[in-house]
C-alpha cells in the first residue's frame, strides 16, 4: 500500500514545536497534567502499567457507550486517538477499486488512506455560499450505487459548520439507498461555540460508524485516546485489526479517560473548552472584520478554527510558509484541504499569544501587500 502524503499532518509534526506562535491547532490549548488532575480523582498508588483490555477497560467503554443512544459497550472500541479508529475503520471496510465518497473540504486522513487502499475516492463539495452545507438533493447524485463508504466529518475540519438536519438525513437515505456505510468523524462535537450539542449520526442508520476522540472537545490529545461507535457485528472485526496496529490504548490514558468522560466531570472540562473558544473568536472575527477588504469567512459553529479566504494574490502555500519563516508563527495553508487562497486560522490559544500571533500575521501581510501595490 502506497498512500499519498498527509500534507497537512508532516507541516505541522515538523513544524509546531518550533514556531514562537502555532495557531495551526484545531483544538483549544490543552489542559496541563496538573489541571487535569485536580480535575479527576487518581491514586497513582491505584494505576498499574499493565497492558490494558485491548478494546478498551469495561468501565471506560461504558462511559463512552453513555455518550450515543443506544449503545453499550460492545459498540465500542476504544482507540490511540481518532486517528486510530478512523485507521482501523478504513482498513476494514475500503478495498481496492471501491467507490468512497468524501464530504470536502475534510481533515484530509480519511480520504487519503481511502486513497491508499486503492478506492476510487469522489470529492463531493461542501458549499461556502450554502454555509459550508452540500447543495440540497446532491447526496443522492453522489452516493451511487456501488458506493461503499461515505466518509463525513461533523463538524466540519476545517470550515467549523455543523451539517443540517435536512442535509444529515439526505445523507443517511442516500447512504441507506445504495447499501453504503457512513463513517462519520466527530472529534470536534463537544466543542461548539453556542447552542446545543451536535447530534450524532449514531443510531441513523445500520451501517453507520462514528469515530470520537479526546483530542478537540475535551483538550487532551496528548493522552491519544479516541474510539470506535460502531454496530455490535462489527466489534469483532475492528478490534481483529486492532490487534494488529496499537494492541491496547495506553493504560493511564484509558484509567484518565474513564473519569473524564464521567458525568461528574465531562460537563467541566466541555466548559472549559467553550469558554476558551467563545472569548477568543470574537478576537479573531474583530481582527478579520478590520481587514473586511481581505478576508472574508463563515464564523464556525464548533471547534477552535476559522477558514478564512484572502484576497490577496499569493498562493496559500507560499503565504503559511512566509509566514513560519519570517513571523515564526504556523497556521495551514487551503492548498492542505486542496483550496487556494484560503486560510485555517486556529484560535484556542491563550489570548496573549492569539494576539501576538495575528499581529504578525498582519505585518506580513502589509508588507506583502506593500509589494503588490
Ligand atoms: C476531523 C479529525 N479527525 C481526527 C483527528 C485526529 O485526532 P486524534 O488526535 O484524536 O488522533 C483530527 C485531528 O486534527 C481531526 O481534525
């Protein structure tokens, strides 16, 4: 299996680290080991570093279980990150030549490993003017039959929109018509900006699997804990393969995640990330609104990142890697979601450090317009 590079992914695992200002994230900044254990209860006396149950320690897959109607926990497979289970999803249900339809623009793991195991993999297009919807009644014009898998991030990486009732249930019955499944990617519900929490497309439809994670809502990717929800048939398969990629997720983390996800503290640590996003996206929206003849963008509805287009001629690219090398500061570039002219701006940093960053941001972009004029 040859896969394609994951652009996005190499920009910012080389880069990250070593900018003064990284508002590549799509999460808020994560919590600290000591926040996070004022947050849950753990006698370090009590936590042995065993290898873990493999799908994930019984408790931990109940809570997880908790969060989709319905479920119980052998829907569920607790994971290394989202990206594992979105792996683990993919190698089991993609074969070479199978039609996979990707809702883009998209975090772009799923189509590119679809990519990779030999499936003919169709872009169908997110509308900036329907709010970063799919144009109503297209579902049905893209989900053919023959289709295996459409793969759906909700909500959306990197526009930040939610997907409508109406657009969730066109795709649902499109999917049901042909016999596809669904994975739908929601790593990002939990982190809303108002309003309520995103509805799930567990419980849909049969053939749907979702994939979760720690990373984004819940502020803690460094404890690389995700999952699988899928249908109790599927348990066996996944986990099959699963023994093949990670084995087990690491103990502290599944021990963590088991308390976090608890009702007592779950609704804390959501708290938290809300806040953190509705205090700093006005700074953001203030910045891009003063520069109205630049940027324009559809506020997100979840997650802590903007797509913003420019006008400016300079390809994105070119513009993300000046602004690394000349401002010290990383942000990624439309060209990694295949979109020039655009840019995701991740705003889940402390505040200080946003504003210092889009101040940077602005003086590149004088200059570059100086060199224009
Ligand atoms: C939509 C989406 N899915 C999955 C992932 C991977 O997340 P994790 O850190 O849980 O592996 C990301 C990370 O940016 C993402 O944006």
């Amino acid at each position: 299996m040859r896969v394609p590079p994951f652009v996005m992914e190499r920009w910012q695992s080389t880069f990250e680290h070593r900018v003064d200002y990284n508002i590549s994230e799509s999460g808020v900044h994560p919590l600290m080991l000591s926040e996070l254990l004022e947050l849950i209860d753990l006698d370090p006396g009590d936590v042995h570093l065993e290898y873990g149950q493999s799908d994930g320690s019984d408790g931990l897959k109940a809570a997880i279980a908790g969060l989709y109607d319905g479920a119980g926990p052998e829907n569920i497979i607790a994971t290394t990150g989202g990206a594992e289970a979105n792996y683990v999803v993919l190698w089991s249900l993609v074969s070479p030549g199978d039609r996979v339809v990707a809702l883009e623009p998209t975090y772009g793991q799923t189509p590119g490993l679809a990519r990779g195991l030999g499936a003919d993999v169709v872009s169908w297009k997110l509308e900036e003017a329907l709010g970063w919807q799919p144009a109503p009644g297209s579902a049905a014009d893209v989900i053919t039959p023959g289709t295996r898998l459409v793969v759906v991030t909700n909500p959306n990486n990197p526009t930040g929109a939610v997907l409508s009732e109406s657009a969730m249930d066109e795709i649902v019955a499109a999917a049901a018509a042909v016999g596809a499944w669904i994975l739908a990617d929601e790593v990002y519900i939990g982190a809303e900006v108002t309003g309520p929490e995103t509805p799930s497309f567990w419980g849909r439809y049969d053939r749907v699997v979702v994939s979760g994670s720690l990373s984004k809502a819940y502020a803690l990717p460094g404890l690389r804990l995700g999952w699988i929800t899928a249908p109790a048939a599927m348990h066996e398969e996944f986990w099959s393969r699963k023994d093949y990629t990670t084995i087990t997720p690491a103990t502290l983390s599944d021990v963590a995640a088991r308390r976090v996800l608890s009702p007592e503290v779950r609704p804390r640590v959501l708290e938290r990330t809300r806040g953190i996003i509705r205090a700093n996206l006005p700074r953001l929206t203030g910045w891009l609104d003063d520069r109205d003849d630049l940027f324009s963008y559809r506020a997100p509805d979840a997650g802590a990142i903007c797509y913003v287009r420019y006008a400016l001629d300079i390809n994105s690219s070119e513009l993300a890697e000046r602004l690394r090398a000349e401002k010290s500061v990383l942000l990624v570039p439309g060209d990694h979601f295949g979109m020039d002219h655009y840019l995701r701006v991740g705003f889940g940093n402390p505040a200080a450090e946003l504003e210092e960053a889009l101040g940077r941001v602005a003086a590149l972009l004088e200059e570059a317009c100086a060199a224009v004029v």
